[in-house]
C-alpha cells in the first residue's frame, strides 16, 4: 500500500527482527550438521589414501615423496634398445612405404623398467675432436658397414678401433673434396648465409661431419636398418644426428627452417607416391633455401651403367624429377659432375600458379597446420610460406653468428612470444650457464661434446654455449607452444618430441641432458619413472644430468636417480631462492652381469 503520491510507506522496523533471528538458527544448526559431514569425509579420505597408496603425493605446499627404488639390468641383447624403433617388432607392421621403420612405440604394458647395459667391454668414448675420426670398437661392435662398404671407405676397422676415412659412394676422394665442390656450386656455404642443414640417408655422417669445420649446423637422419648403426657411428664421433626416415609421416621439424637439404644417394624414390618425399623437403627447407642431390639420376649420362639400368631410364627419371621440383616452385641453381642443386623459389608468384585447380601437386588446404610434425601423415600437396613472413627467407636473414641474437620474426607468433620476451631469454640463460659451469665445470672441456636440452623455449641454453666444444639438440615438446621454429631460425638445431615416449636414439649418445622444469610441466602426462628410465638408456657411461625443477620434485627425483646408480647432489639455483634447485648428476659406468642371450 502506498500513499496518495505513489511513494511506498516507510516499512515497519519491528516487523522483520523475529523471522531473521529464526533464520539465523536454522542456519547455525546446518552448517554445524554439514561441518560434521565434511570433517568425517576428509578423515576418510585421507585413512583411505594412506593405505591404498605405496608413494604418498604431499599437498602444494610440501615436497614429492617416493620410497627408494631398484632398477634391474635388462638383457644383454638389450644393448642397443631403441624402444620406438625396435626391430623385433618389425614383423608387426606393413612393408609399404618402409612404414616398419618408423616410429612404433610399445604400449605401456610392454615398457622395459630396466637400464640398458653397455657392450661387454665398452669404453669412455674418445673424446672430440679426435673422436671425429677414430672411435672403439667395442662401443658400436658392428662390421656390416666396413664390409659391405669397405671399397668405400664409410669407416675401417684397425686393432681396437673403427677409423673414419671420410670417404662415401659418391665421393670417393673423401668427404673434404665432395664438399670443395659443393662449396663451388654454392657460394653462400661459405658467407654464413647457410647455418643449418639436414642430411636425409646419412651414413655414418662424414657430410655433417666435414661442415662442422666450416660453421653449418646439420641434422643428419638415417633410419635403423640393415646398414646397422648409422645414427648410433655418427654420435659415437660426436656428430649431430637422430634416427628417422621419411616415410608416411611427417619429419618432427617444423616448416621453412632448414638453409639447405642434402641426399647422397640416399636412394629415396622422390618422384613417386605423388612426389611426397620431395614435397616434405620442400616444407621444412626455408624460402631460397638449397636442396643438394648426388646420385641416381643426376650425372646419367656418364653414370648410368652403374646403376643397373638403362641410359633412357635414367633420363626420363632426371626429366620427372626436373617436372616435380618445377611444379613445386624449385629452380635448378647450379650443376656440375655428379652434384645438382635446386634452390626454393622466395617469388610468391610461383605458389599463386597452385591456385589453378588443375595444377599437380596442388596446394595444401585440408586444414593442418605447416609446423604440425608429431605422427602427422604426409600428404601430396604443397605447403605454401606464409607471404607475409617477410624474414623466413634464407637472404633476409642475419648471418651465422649475427643470427643467433637477433630476435626472429616468427618468434611473435609465439602466444606471449616477441623480440622483448626473446631478449629477456638470451640474457636469462647467460646468467644461468655461467652458474652452471660452476656447478659443473666439466661444461667446456673435452668430456662433454654431445648435449641435449629436453625441453627448451628459444634454445637459449644453446646459445649461451655456443663458444664451447659442444652441439645441442635442442627439443620442443609436441603439446607445448611451438618455439622450435625461432630456435632454427637463429641457427641452432632441435626436433619435436613427446617425452611420454623414448627418444629417436640408440643408448649411450648423450654426453649431458639438460631440463628446465620438465617435471612441473609434463607429469600430469608423462609417468616420472619411465622419463628418468628413458634419460638413462641415452646418456652415455659418466655423461652428466643438470636437472633444474621446483622443491616439490628434486628429492624425488634424487631418489629414482639413485635407483638407476646415479650419483646426484642438490644445488642452489642462480638466485638461490626455496622455490627451486638443481640436482646435477652423474651416470656411473656400470657392465652386465648378465650374458649376451
């Protein structure tokens, strides 16, 4: 009810007290009831985990625990486990394609929760840059090669020791003359302009080998198959390299990185299955970059007759190749005896002509992303550069060494990502690496050589050792943001990966693994046991760990590595605050006890 003028009345002040002092009440005596539900249900809970559970989870606010753990030596026939590219579980794959040689991972129940011994007597490795040419015997104990290829001169095997004479089927006067030449056709070898590059069929890696000494960077890729133990001679000798091969899935590098790509009679068919193989070249290989190609069927006229074919095979095999890389907006650069060199086109006109729905490949746009490379399918068509990537192109980019403290232009493309977050980056791991040498002094000498930072940003690890005697394989996770491209960009190398499974390695090739709060970010994925498992089947005998994670993980941690016969002590970080330490271990050289089965 209201007055005359439509105002309400005043309400009355006595008239609300005894239905708020009721509801009071009622509300005491609830919330007294629920108090006593939740105190029973939280005891419950807590009785019930303490006894279901062998390892108790402390809260937020307290450390991991974990009891102390034993693991046991697998096999000795375990010696060269490549868990993910196993051949004894070829037979359950298709030949097509070489599909069996790609990564098949075992499901969880067939994981192997032992450490992977070395060969019966197994050395500290010859140390770099003597390791180059020489390693033992022993630590690769493997004679296909030196027979099979022994007119070539991949390696020789003399007392105790596999030597490396440089040599290769298509350069026979040694890997130094092949690459004289090569450095002829292609002048920006030698400016800096050319820094990283990936040898696909690499041998025993004397190409990769041979450009270390002239500033190139190379990724040298080579499946396990019968030539036995390609990758595993090329990080024996300290030269950068991962088991791979270009099959049905993409490589795990991301787009429009790599300055130049080499295949010495690699033997892949590149013109066929819709030119896929040449097409994946064609996407990681940046604009105006270089792909080298020596062998079959370049230099037919004169080489034919060693091919077991006919001169007119040979010819129509360069034509379609020619036709293949024309189509995909390659030009041919240079050419000369037995080497050829095409050059990506930086012209976007050339992608336009793709629009045309009758050109063959076409262009690609089914959706998937250009940098997407973890157990994506290759497909016959052409990833196109973005245009508006002014600074992707191979001759718009600083050179080598300029280039590996200039912010890259795709790093804004990076959630978060741009030149102040980069610089910030560089200056960080300047600081830390100092603090690690301190920690660490064996950084910079002749005992580390190859190294492996597990989970970077920027590659600024690498960076801040880039005067040291060491390469670094720098690695992005493939569910985290995709950096990898600003790491190739300013000239370092690196691959994608998921440490939820083992890495593209043999055992026993890493001098240093080095991780940045890889725990705190993956252990909701990845299982912690089989991560440290998987770090101790590829460090080498003596190699060493930097392990840099929050309080909550590094007891644990120190505790498994214990179990594995690592050594680790706990240090400060830089800054020595509570938060966060680093455990820098050792893996102790250790030999079966158990025969070869």
């Amino acid at each position: 009810m209201g007055h005359k003028d439509g105002k309400p009345y005043p309400p009355d002040k006595n008239s609300w007290k005894i239905p708020v002092a009721l509801m009071v009440v009622v509300l005491c005596g609830f919330s007294f009831y629920l108090g006593g539900i939740f105190c029973s249900e939280k005891e419950r809970y807590v009785t019930n985990r303490e006894d279901e559970t062998e390892t108790p989870i402390g809260n937020a606010a307290g450390p991991l625990q974990t009891k102390a753990v034993s693991f046991s030596e697998c096999s000795a026939d375990y010696q060269d486990y490549t868990p993910c590219t196993d051949p004894r579980r070829w037979k359950k794959y298709g030949i097509h394609r070489l599909t069996f040689m790609e990564r098949h991972c075992p499901p969880t129940f067939e994981r192997k929760e032992c450490l992977v011994p070395p060969p019966d007597g197994y050395k500290v490795p010859i140390r770099w840059p003597k390791s180059k040419n020489e390693c033992w015997y022993r630590n690769v104990p493997y004679d296909w090669i030196n027979k099979q290829k022994s007119n070539q001169h991949w390696l020789i095997k003399e007392g105790e020791k596999f030597i490396f004479p440089g040599g290769g089927t298509m350069f026979p006067n040694g890997v130094g003359k092949y690459v004289d030449l090569m450095q002829d056709l292609i002048p920006q070898m030698t400016d800096g302009t050319i820094r990283t590059a990936i040898d696909t069929g690499c041998g025993v890696a004397s190409w990769g080998g041979d450009l270390l000494d002239r500033g190139i960077l190379t990724v040298s890729l080579a499946p396990r198959d019968n030539h036995e133990a390609q990758v595993q001679f090329a990080l024996e000798r300290g030269i950068p390299a991962v088991l791979g091969i270009i099959s049905t899935q993409r490589l795990p590098f991301p787009s429009n990185s790599f300055d130049m790509a080499h295949c010495s009679r690699c033997l892949i068919p590149w013109t066929e299955f819709g030119g896929v193989y040449l097409l994946e070249i064609h996407r990681i290989l940046r604009p105006g970059g270089f792909w080298v190609l020596s062998g079959p069927p370049v230099n037919y006229e004169n080489r034919w007759r060693g091919w077991n074919t006919t001169i007119e095979e040979q010819k129509s095999d360069y034509e379609k190749l020619q036709d293949l890389l024309t189509s995909i907006c390659f030009k041919l650069f240079n050419k000369k005896d037995d080497i050829a060199v095409w050059q990506k086109l930086t012209d976007n006109s050339c992608y336009k002509k793709l629009d045309n729905p009758d050109n063959y490949p076409p262009k690609c746009d089914d959706g998937t992303e250009p940098d997407s490379a973890w157990y994506t399918p290759l497909r016959p068509c052409v990833v196109v550069p973005n245009p508006a990537a002014k600074k992707l192109k191979l001759n718009a980019l600083a050179k080598w060494p300029q280039r590996l403290h200039v912010a890259p232009e795709r790093v804004s493309d990076v959630r978060g990502g741009s030149e102040g977050a980069f610089k910030h980056d560089d200056v960080k791991w300047k600081v830390r690496a100092k603090h690690y040498k301190k920690l660490l002094p064996a950084i910079g000498t002749e005992k580390i050589r190859n190294v492996m930072d597990m989970n970077t940003l920027y590659g600024g690890f690498a960076a801040a050792l880039i005067e040291d005697p060491l390469w670094v394989m720098n690695v992005v996770s493939s569910y985290a943001a995709n950096t990898l491209p600003v790491v190739y960009d300013r000239g370092l190398i690196g691959t994608f990966h998921d440490w939820c499974e083992a890495f593209s390695t043999y055992p026993r090739t890493y001098d240093l693994l080095h991780l940045d709060d890889l725990f705190t970010s993956e252990s909701h994925r990845c299982e912690m046991k089989y991560v440290l498992l998987e770090m101790d089947r590829i460090l080498r005998p003596n190699g060493y760990a930097i392990i840099r994670e929050s309080s909550y993980f590094v007891d644990a941690i120190a505790t498994m590595a214990k179990g594995m016969r690592w050594s680790c002590r706990k240090e400060d970080t830089e800054y020595g605050v509570e938060n966060e330490k680093t455990l820098i271990c050792q893996k102790k050289l250790w030999y079966s006890k158990q025969g070869s089965e």
